[in-house]
C-alpha cells in the first residue's frame, strides 16, 4: 500500500521558485496596502493642518463677505461688453446680478460651516496643557524651536505633542475615516 514517490530535483526547484515568488507577491501586496493606509492617515493629517493654517484667513473672508453685504457692496463686476455670457438658465427672468450675489452668500454660509467645525473640533483640546502649540504654530506661524522655547521643553516634545493634537483634531474632523 505503501508507495515511495520521489519527486525529482527539477520539479523540486520549480516547486521553491514558485512559493518564493508567491511569497514575495505576498510581502510586496502588504507592503503596498500598508503604505497606503499610512498614506490616507497623513493626508487627514495634512488636511488638518491645512485647515488650521487657512482658519484665520476664512475668519477674515466671512466677516468681510458681512461686511459687504451689510453696506450693499456686493455687487457683480461689470464685464467687457464685447463678452457675451450664455445664460444656462431658461427664461427671461435671469439676473446675473442677483445670480452672483446669491452664490456669494452661500459660499459664506458654507465657509461659515467650516469655521464652526473647526472651532468645535479646537474646543474638544482647549484644555490640553500644550494646546497654545495650535495658535502658535498654524496662526503666528512662529518656528518650532521658538514654540519649544517659549512652552518651555524640547523641540521633540513640542514636536510630539503638536502630532498628538493634530491626531486628536482629525478624528473630530474627519471621524473615524482619519483613524
């Protein structure tokens, strides 16, 4: 019953070559799926950051749309007459004037939106003994080793905490896609 097979070398070496080359499509796969995990958590990273660099001048973008609009300055700039705009809406009833107010209005309600985010996902680390990292990091735009220096530690520390900060705000922001 018992049948002694042997296998020859040459079926032997196809054999290792193929599970070395499987093995190797395997390592290169997991490689390739944990670099790009690690590339989708810095981007909600970096989007964070971005955030934080553009809050002051969204502040400054929405008080000066109010501006406008409270003293009757938001108005359409006339274009050259020998620029024909095409009209995408039917009827007769289309102003361009009231069009481009409209959109201007709304895209302050959607920065306004943002703001309110931001400043949500900044209270959840408002009491956090190295939040003043944010201000003077992303609004004073002062150098690490000036904010190590004036928060007293090392510029590691203060390296560690703004990413430990930055990983707090982009899961508020973002939820858990940013994990």
């Amino acid at each position: 019953m018992g049948t002694n097979t042997t296998i020859s070398p040459e079926v032997l070496k196809i054999i290792k070559k193929s599970i070395d080359e499987a093995v190797k499509k395997s390592v290169a796969a997991i490689k390739a799926a944990n670099e790009e995990i690690e590339a989708e958590q810095r981007n909600y990273f970096k989007e964070t950051e971005r955030l934080l660099y553009n809050f002051p001048a969204l502040k400054l973008k929405v008080a000066q749309d109010e501006e406008d609009i409270k003293n009757g300055q938001l108005v359409l700039k006339r274009r050259s007459k020998d620029i024909v705009i095409i009209s995408s809406t039917s009827g007769s009833n289309y102003d361009p004037e009231i069009d481009y107010i409209e959109r201007r209005k709304a895209s302050m309600e959607r920065t306004k939106r943002e703001i309110q985010r931001i400043e949500r996902a900044l209270e959840t680390i408002q009491n956090d003994e190295y939040y003043d990292i944010i201000p003077l990091k992303y609004w004073d735009l002062l150098p690490p080793a000036e904010i190590a220096e004036r928060l007293n530690c090392d510029e590691r520390t203060f390296y560690r905490h703004k990413n430990r900060l930055i990983n707090k705000l982009k899961v508020v922001l973002f939820g858990a896609d940013a994990l």
